[in-house]
C-alpha cells in the first residue's frame, strides 16, 4: 500500500489489477443451493479507498469469498448510515452509489458498482421486520462505502443484489435484535454483512504509541467473540480495554452486534478470516457459519 492513502501513485490501481485477473473467470463461482445450508453471517472492517490500493487486502476479501457459495443476495449494515426509523436502500439497478468520503482523488468518485435489481429482496427484508418495526424506503439512497468498498473485493462481478440497511441507533442492543430479525434470511441463501472496523482511531496516525492500546481491544474482543460472551461485547465502553481510544464513537463497532446477532446460536463462536493491522488499527474480520 502506498505510505500516503490520499495520493496514490496510480489511484486505485490495485482494485484494476484485481478485476483484470478474475472477471474472466467470474462465472465459476458456485451458487448457493439450499443443500449448502445457511449463508454465514459476515462482520467486515471495510476500510475506505485505500482499500482499494492494497493488493493483501483485496486480495483477503475476494479470497474469502471465494471460500463460500455465492449469495442469492446481500443485506449490509454499515457504519455509515444511521437512521430512525429503520430505512433500506433503494434497491433498483443501477442506484448511484454513495461517495460519503472527501479528500481522496477523484478516481474513487467516479468508481461504479452496478448490482442488479434487488427489489425482491427488499420485499423480503421488509416482510421479516413487518411484525417488529416500520421500515422506510429511502428512494434514490445507494450503496455506501461501507458497503461498496468490501463488495467490490469479494463479488467484483457486481452479479448479487444487494440492499442496505440503516442502523436503527448506535445502541449495540439495538443492532443485535436487528441482526437476531435478519437470521432467517440466512436459510434462503442471504448473505447478512456488518460493515465496520474493529478499531477505529484517526489519532493513531498520529501518535503510532497508540497502537498497543488498540491491539488489546481487538484481544479483548477476539477473546469475547471466541467465549461466547455477548453481555461484554454489548457493554464494551466499560469492559473492554481502551474503548474510548479504540472507538471514539460506537458507528464502527456495534455492526459487529449485528452479526452476532444473526448467528444461528447466541453467542456462537466465530471464525477470523482476516487478522491485520493496517494504518495502525485492526480490520479482523469475522464469519459466523
């Protein structure tokens, strides 16, 4: 990755190299058949367009999806939409995305993710919350880059609709009854994502000193996620180490409750698919089977 995200040599150069070695075989990744049993639930540390000037990153993403049946559909829940009440998407082809970044070269501006028309999944998000809450439609809203950046790496075809949700708050209760909702949408081939990071701090660019604090949050949390422990991932501000440094703010960490709360059993132990420090924070990256 070049040493300065916001003025790369050849802006996202690493994403083109990726789609010129594996769009030509696209086609062969295996569909998802009820026989293959629920799709996983997913917690992604998405990353912004420097993302897409890192090779190893990339190239972690696509791998790993590659490791799993490709989704009938996605539902993602990102750290970069909060809204009450619960709002998804506008799920036509072809919606433009949503560049909620600035300062970054104009390539990643004109970046396009074009998934097709997931209308029939968003009367199937809604007819699975109808019972507990209303949920808006937010016409002409796409994809954001918590949302679009991870996807573009793992189905670089753009060939799986895809919605995404709003956080419905920023409580980690919250997103765990909202991810406990999405969980039968799993058995139908659904892939279920949170988007964020699992540490989240600007000022370790700063002072590089910090990063010990954030290497043991993401212990912590490794260590909560492999227990079982949901009470302690819920009240992470006061039992996990240095929260305040790692998460100035709870958007990046509580989609993370999303994904547990869609796990087939409470408090099923994950797998880590990527474990990494980039720029000085963790973007492990989980899978619930």
């Amino acid at each position: 990755m070049t040493a300065d995200p916001f003025n790369p040599a050849t802006p996202a150069g690493a994403y083109d190299a990726l789609l010129a070695e594996v769009l030509p075989r696209a086609g062969d990744h295996r569909p998802w058949e009820p026989a293959d049993g629920a799709m996983p639930a997913l917690f992604v540390s998405h990353g912004a367009p420097p993302t897409l000037d890192d090779p190893t990153w990339l190239r972690d993403l696509y791998d790993w999806a590659r490791r799993m049946p490709r989704p009938r559909a996605i539902v993602v829940v990102s750290a970069h939409w909060e809204n009450a009440p619960l709002a998804i998407s506008a799920p036509e082809a072809g919606t433009p995305l949503y560049y909620d970044f600035g300062g970054f070269h104009r390539r990643y501006y004109e970046l396009q993710y074009r998934t097709p028309d997931a209308t029939a999944l968003a009367h199937r998000v809604a007819g699975s919350l109808a019972d507990t809450t209303p949920l808006h439609q937010h016409v002409g809203r796409g994809l954001d880059h918590g949302a679009f950046i991870p996807l573009m790496a793992m189905y670089p075809a753009a060939d799986v609709p895809v919605v995404q949700l709003s956080m419905p708050s920023l409580e980690p209760e919250a997103l765990l009854a909202l991810g406990e909702r999405l969980r039968s949408l799993r058995a139908e081939g659904v892939l279920v994502m949170g988007s964020g990071f699992m540490t989240h701090s600007f000022d370790v660019f700063r002072n590089p000193q910090l990063g010990a604090h954030l290497e043991a949050f993401d212990t912590w949390a490794a260590d909560a996620l492999a227990r079982g422990d949901v009470d302690a991932l819920t009240d992470y501000r006061t039992k996990a180490p240095a929260a305040r440094i790692a998460h100035p703010t709870a958007d990046h960490f509580v989609p993370l409750l999303l994904t547990v709360g869609a796990g087939t059993h409470p408090g099923e132990a994950p797998t880590t698919a990527i474990e990494r420090m980039v720029f000085g924070n963790s973007i492990r990256s989980l899978q619930v089977a």
